[in-house]
C-alpha cells in the first residue's frame, strides 16, 4: 500500500490546473533525453489529463474494438547522476570563485547573473543519482490516467489481475511502474494501492545482457568518435567562448563539459521544480541547438541507427512484444478466456532507442556526424521529441472485422510502420509480414553472441 497517497492526489489535482501558470524557457525543447514530457505535448501544460481520442484510427470502414495495448514506456523526470551532479559542482565553485560577469557586454551585471553567481546554492547531492523525483511520478500517474481514459474497456478495475507490469531493477523505473499503477487503481477510485509489477532486467535493461553491443559499442572508446570530434569542434566551441564571455570567465577555465552541465542545470531545475532558471540565460537558441546536436550525436552512435548490434540488441524485447500480440489476436471461441488487455512495460530511454530503431523508424536519409551539423537542422531524429523523460510507445491491437489490425503511437501520437505507410491502423498480418525477416530471425543468442553473421559495425544501409 501506498502511504500518503490521497495527498499525492490532491497534488495531481493542483498540478492538471497549476502547471500552465510557469514561464518556460525558450530553449526548452532542446534538451535531448532530459526534455520535459511537455515539451512534446504543449497541450498538457494547459491540462495534464487532456485526451484526443480522434489519435486512435482503425479504418473508417470497419468496425473496430481495441482488445489489447502493449506499452513501453520510460521513467519519469529524474535526479542527475552522480557524474552530472559533480559537474554541476565543480561548475557552481568556478562561476563563485572566478565568474567577474559581463552579461554578454550588456554593460553591468544582468539580475540572472547575480543570482547563478551569487544566490544560485548548489542543492544536488550524489545520494540523489538517478532516482525518480516527484514530478516524475507525477508524469507516470498522469500517463496511467490518459490511458485508461483513451482505452476504458482495457486498463479498467476489472481486468487488474490480467494487466500485465514488467519493470527494469533501476529504481526510478521501479518508482515509476509504481507510480503508473497508483495512477490507475486512484483513476478507479481505490485509495489503497497494491502494486502487482515484476522486475525484469533481461527484457527492460537487454542492451546490458548483449555480449556483442557491449564490446562493440558500449566499451569500445571509438564507437562515439562522432561525439568527440563535435564535442571539440568549431560549432562548440563557439558556444564555449559565448558562454565565458557572459560569465566574465577566462576561455580555458570553461571546458566543454562544464558548458554541457550549465545546460543540464536548466533542464534538470525545470523538469524537477518547473522552474525557469538563472542558469538558463547563458543559452539562446542557437547554443542550445548545438547542445541537443551533441547529446543526439551521443543517442544516435550508442543506441540508435549508427551500429546495426544496438537495434538487435533489443531482439527479446521485440519479440516478447509480438508473441504479446500473436496471443491477444488469435481467433477465440465464446467459451474462450478474453486476451490479456494490456501489458505495461517501464525502462530506459536505452531500452526505447534501440527498439524503436529496429522497426526502422526516424531514419534520416544521411547519418548525424560531426561534420554536417548545419545540413541536419530537418533531421527526423531528435531524441528530445522522440524519448523525453516518460515517453513511450504504444502497441495497440484491434479487433476488427477484416481480422487484427494493430496501430502504433509515440508519444500518444500516431505514427505509420515504415513500409506500411497507406494507413494508420494495418492489418495485423501485414504487420507482421513487414517485419518477417526480425520474427524469423532477430536471435539474440546469434547477434549478441557472435555466433552468426556481423552486425556490430557501423550500420551502412542509412
């Protein structure tokens, strides 16, 4: 059971009408996997419990009920980790040791600039490292009710047994599959929370279980060249020198990375506290620009389409979401128990990443590098609009009168299968037809193993 729940509901009543009332940086959509699940919605800062139904679209000609919904979703706003919350010190000590301030040659010292010199104290503690905080339970709570409001014959009180919880080891992942179901059973009217996930690593935290992405990718010093040549380029660097200046900082005393957790700290005091803060003013829109670039650079290298092992790494996910939906849409006689009507998955924007990567979507035409930063302002892959803390990607089956259909939705927003682009809602044979060759295959003992063909070089069919 849940100590103290009623008051956290009476929290997410005052936050569905309070949020809307907060400035918000204009820099804010930029923040790659540390953006605010808002940031994608705008709607919800209006309303957090706002619901379009008009997303969910089976054909117009058939008649259609939605029986299953498969959704892997991604912790709530979070602390920084402890490598952050060090950075974020050592640059808090440097700007009140050495910071003079000029206030971009504004001729005087700017309030903001007072306050990250002077008022600004440092209140990260490395104990925090990674745990969910409050607004992030409030971003699973919220998801849970929209949900049960876009599909009331799944996720309702009567099927709490047969809705399926799976959870990474991760505590803001356990946090956040707690708080989804406080969400629901409050949604149902229950004050009393009895939680009914599983924790499971192998399926949520696969990428740590693949022998062959960990050595190709995640130990390999130059599988992030691309990360490092950007992080000590020309576009950066202008940003450095930028950001120095306004601190009345010498250039070399201000690394790149003290940069980064300047911008972390903007990010992380509005996700956490919905704060504008001071920090915030060291970056106008081109900065943070090229600040998203490097933390998208890093997403697309190390978990994304830029080595072929980290979308196969997320085999077991994958086909644990199939045989998910082979057994909610196989043909039923009326004596028949009803399928599982959801099943809730909560990990990582690294278990999000590669699988999303693996159904082949965002795939731009020419790969992120260092070298073409201005030639990618149109680019699809945005890690920031496509895993924001709480995203997540919703599977879900209807029954329909042709047969199973199945949509996909990111973000609570519909999104077409490649390859299947004509409609909303294909059929779920054809679905399952687009992507033969990963149900066929897709071994996770032969790709991560090594015992088949490579796969862990760097994906040339972009």
């Amino acid at each position: 059971m849940f100590s103290g729940w009623l008051v956290a509901a009476l929290g997410l009543t005052m936050a569905r009408r309070a949020c809307s009332s907060r400035s918000v940086p204009d820099i804010a959509a930029y923040f790659g996997t540390k953006t605010r699940y808002e940031e994608v919605n705008p709607h919800l800062l209006r309303d957090v419990l706002t619901v379009n139904a008009s997303v969910l679209r089976p054909p117009d000609t058939e008649r259609c009920v939605p029986v299953h919904l498969t959704a892997v979703i991604r912790h709530g706003s979070r602390y920084p980790t402890v490598k952050n919350i060090r950075r974020m010190q050592r640059l808090s000590e440097l700007v009140r040791r050495e910071a003079s301030g000029s206030a971009g040659g504004s001729g005087g010292s700017a309030d903001w600039l007072q306050d990250v010199q002077r008022r600004w104290e440092m209140w990260y503690t490395e104990d925090m490292d990674g745990q969910l905080v409050m607004k992030g339970r409030e971003d699973l709570r919220q998801l849970a009710v929209r949900l049960s409001l876009l599909f009331p014959s799944l996720l309702t009180e009567e099927n709490v047994t047969r809705i399926r919880l799976r959870s990474s080891s991760k505590h803001r992942c356990v946090s956040s599959v707690e708080a989804f179901q406080e969400g629901l059973q409050h949604h149902w009217g229950d004050t009393d929370v009895h939680y009914r996930h599983l924790v499971d690593d192998k399926l949520m935290r696969f990428f740590e279980h693949c022998r062959g992405y960990v050595e190709a990718v995640e130990k390999n010093r130059t599988a992030l060249l691309e990360v490092q040549k950007f992080k000590h380029g020309p576009e950066m660097e202008v940003v450095r020198r930028k950001v120095a200046e306004k601190l009345g900082l010498r250039q070399h005393q201000l690394t790149a990375d003290l940069v980064e957790a300047a911008f972390f700290l903007c990010s992380y005091e509005l996700s956490i506290k919905s704060l504008h803060s001071s920090w915030c003013f060291l970056f106008d829109e081109d900065d943070a620009k090229v600040l998203e670039y490097k933390s998208d650079l890093k997403q697309y290298w190390k978990r994304f389409h830029g080595y072929t092992i980290s979308g196969l790494s997320s085999c077991p996910l994958f086909h644990h979401i199939f045989r998910t939906l082979d057994k909610a849409g196989r043909p039923r006689r009326s004596t028949d128990a009803p399928p599982e009507p959801a099943s809730i998955l909560i990990g990582h924007a690294e278990t999000l990443l590669p699988l999303l990567s693996l159904l082949g979507l965002y795939m731009d035409q020419t790969p992120p590098t260092a070298d073409n930063y201005h030639a990618q302002h149109g680019r699809s892959f945005r890690s920031g609009l496509i895993v924001p803390y709480a995203a997540n990607l919703l599977f879900v089956l209807y029954d329909c009168q042709r047969g199973p259909r199945l949509q996909l939705l990111v973000n609570e927003s519909p999104v077409r299968f490649p390859g299947l682009e004509t409609e909303d809602a294909p059929l779920y044979r054809d679905v399952r037809a687009a992507y033969r060759h990963l149900l066929d295959g897709c071994d996770s003992q032969r790709e991560c193993e090594g015992t088949g063909a490579g796969g862990r070089g760097p994906n040339i069919e972009l």
